[in-house]
C-alpha cells in the first residue's frame, strides 16, 4: 500500500483490506500486518521511525513491539488496522501441504 507522498510524507488515509478474498480460485486469509510509526519514510532524530506487527493467532490478534506483546481487544486491532504499512496473506491450504513436505535442513 502507497502511504507516502513523492516528497516521503507519511499519508494519514483510512485503508479498507479484507479478510480474506479469492483470487484464481484459491482463498487468501489475513495473517499479519505490519505498522509504520513516524511521520516520514526514512524518519530524523526529529522525527524518529518504529515500525510494530500485529499478528492472527488461534486466540485472535496480537501486537508485536520490538520485544513487547501484547493481545489485542478487538477495538484496539480495529483502530490499529486503519495504520496498516503493509498486509501478509496466505492460502492456508497451501501452507498446510506445504508444511506437511517440509523438511528442515540437517
């Protein structure tokens, strides 16, 4: 997602993302996405940049912060997600076969 301007201003915009979608007959789930703290794309001592992930897990979501976590009511992963930098999809059932072929090197 483009949330900076050509001069790197960090756009404040609402983005809506789904879920899940179906592309080509396969269907992508949200599992991650990730935050940008700063006003700007490469930041300043002004103006420093952080960047924070908020995670799906089997008991729902969950905000990673440099070594910190924490699970999320769902107002505050609602009003997080309106920040999201960028978005990590998967096919669960590829995952799921592909784990079942994975072999971890010796």
């Amino acid at each position: 997602m483009n949330r900076f301007t050509k001069e790197c201003d960090k756009l404040s915009d609402n983005i809506v993302f789904p879920d899940q979608f179906i592309v080509s007959g396969k269907n992508f789930t949200l599992e991650a996405y990730g935050i940008h703290i700063g006003n700007t794309l490469a930041g300043s001592k002004v103006d420093p940049v952080h960047y924070i992930s908020c995670v799906k897990r089997a008991q729902g979501w969950v905000k990673i912060d440099d070594g910190r976590t924490k699970q999320l009511r769902s107002s505050e992963e609602t009003s997080l997600r309106k920040q999201a930098y960028f978005l990590l999809y998967s096919d669960p059932v590829a995952l799921r076969e592909l784990h079942g072929k994975f072999q971890p090197p010796q």
